[in-house]
C-alpha cells in the first residue's frame, strides 16, 4: 500500500511512546470515536500488537474502517503500520516477553468456557499478565521519587472511590503502619471535598481511579494541582483525566471492562509504593525493612 499523503503536522512516531505521546497530546481535539480508539489502544497495547484489525475493532465497539481511519489520521499509510509500532514495544522489551504473552493467550483460550472454573483460570491469567506488565512499565525513579513525596510530606491524603476505594484503603493502612500521618478522603458523609480543602503545599495528595473514573477524585484532583500541591496518580493511561498534571504517574493498563477486573495489579503496586516508603524513611536497614502489622504493634504494647 502507498503511503497515504495528509496534512500532518508532525513525524510520523516510529517507536510505541512516541505514538502514545502523540495520542496523548491529541486526544483532547479528537472526536468522541476517536476517542474511544484512543482509550483502548493505549489501555491494551499487547491486545494491539498481537491480535487483528476485527479483533480489535470488535474488542473496543467499532469498526475496522474506524481503526483504519484513526491511524491514518496520525499520518500512518494504515492500521497495519501502525500496529507494527505496537509490535515494536514487544520486541524491544525484556527477553521472553513476548513469549510469555503468547503462552498466557493460549492458556486463557484453554478455558473460554462458562464454569465457574474456567472464569478462574482466566482471571488468573489475566492478573499473571497484568503483574508481569508492572516489570515493564513501572520505573526505578517513579517509585523513588512518589517515596521521597510520602516520606517527607507533612500529611498524606488518599482519593480513591468505588472500585478503588479498597486500593485506598490499602495505601492507608500500609503508611499509617509506617507512622505517617495519612487522611482517607472517604465519600462517605459527603465530605470528602471540603476534608481536601484543607491541604496545603507541604502535603502530597495520592488519587487512584480508573475507568470509568469517580467524578469526585478527578475533581480533589483538580484542585489540588491548581494549588501546586504534588500528586501522585495511579491510573489506567495517559489518557485518564489524573494522567496530565501528575508529579508522578502509575499507569496500569487494563483489559477491556468486565465484571471481573482484578485489583491484583495496583495492590502490588501500592505494596512496592508503601515498601520504596519505608526505605526512605529507614535507610539504615540492612535488609528490605518489614512494615509492622496492627496485631504485631499491640503484642508489643503488651510485652511492655
């Protein structure tokens, strides 16, 4: 096929950030179907990659023209091209990524029935991809620098509704253990956004949402970054209404929404948040330092 000539204003991206990037910078001019493409192929970038234009299209509520159309709006000659720059991030990650992907594929269309066991194994394989992929897009300096914020911030607050809320509630027990002083923005008395209010610039603010995104958190969230107070974003993609102004960003790409989506991935990812924390704040341990449980605080209360 002959490249397709258009009136872009930009290089045409040859690497898999550079095509998100792009997206991202678009996103807000684009049409509400594009933006739906948008979402999934940055929130599936391994569905991208390995499957087919009518796989996806299916996958993500449209049409295979539409995926056609999207790319070419990019300045791709077609879908094709551009999926070989998804295909790119595949082979350029760590050994044996891509074939770990395909095994677990396989493995997942080993039980595509509707038993109860079969919804299991999926949902297994699914969290086993979803835990791998934290190897790949979870950086050295992401975790050191949120550390540095939770470690040396006068309080800690937490935003993080529905499906989120147990993730929250996670990350505040953790630091809390951690003597840090920590305020759960919970919805519950309706005033989750005048407790915000209360912030300041020595505070961190940690907001936790995914699709479809709690419209009180994107808010909390609002607000405290036009007050220059840091925040610390643990959200689907670039794409998430966190994802722009974020001190520091967690990106957790998820499959397409289903009843059955794990929270297994970001609760690792809010344990290795709270472990990186605990360095800090003891940097004098010589091995990875144990963050104390409420049973083990009270036994030792009681032997003294």
């Amino acid at each position: 096929m002959s490249r397709k000539k258009l009136s872009v204003t930009w290089p045409v991206p040859d690497n898999y950030e550079g095509v998100v990037n792009l997206i991202t910078k678009e996103y807000p001019r684009l049409s509400a179907g594009f933006q739906q493409i948008a979402r999934f192929l940055t929130q599936n970038p391994n569905s991208v990659a390995l499957e087919s234009i009518n796989a996806l299209a299916s996958k993500c509520g449209t049409h295979s023209s539409s995926l056609v159309r999207f790319a070419q709006h990019f300045g791709f000659s077609g879908f094709k091209h551009m999926q070989t720059v998804f295909q790119t991030r595949i082979a350029t990650a760590a050994p044996g990524f891509q074939e770990r992907i395909r095994a677990l594929e396989e493995e997942l269309s080993r039980y595509s029935g509707t038993e109860s066991v079969g919804h299991l194994h999926a949902l297994v394989v699914r969290d086993i991809a979803a835990l791998q992929d934290l190897l790949e897009t979870v950086s050295a300096d992401d975790l050191q620098r949120a550390s540095v914020l939770l470690a040396e911030a006068d309080t800690v607050y937490i935003a993080g509704q529905l499906r989120s809320e147990p993730i929250a509630s996670l990350m505040r027990y953790l630091l809390t253990m951690l003597h840090r002083r920590v305020v759960l923005l919970d919805p519950s008395g309706g005033l989750a956004a005048e407790m915000a209010a209360t912030m300041t610039q020595r505070d961190v603010l940690v907001a936790i949402a995914f699709r479809h995104y709690a419209k009180e958190v994107v808010t909390i969230a609002d607000s405290a970054v036009a007050r220059d107070i840091p925040l610390i974003a643990l959200t689907d993609s670039q794409l998430s209404p966190l994802a722009k102004d974020a001190e520091v960003l967690f990106t957790i790409a998820e499959d397409e929404y289903t009843f059955s989506r794990s929270l297994a991935a970001p609760m690792c990812l809010i344990q290795s948040i709270a472990t990186a924390t605990a360095i800090r704040l003891h940097p004098n341990t010589d091995q990875t330092p144990r963050i104390p449980t409420v049973t083990e605080t009270m036994m030792r209360k009681k032997v003294n």
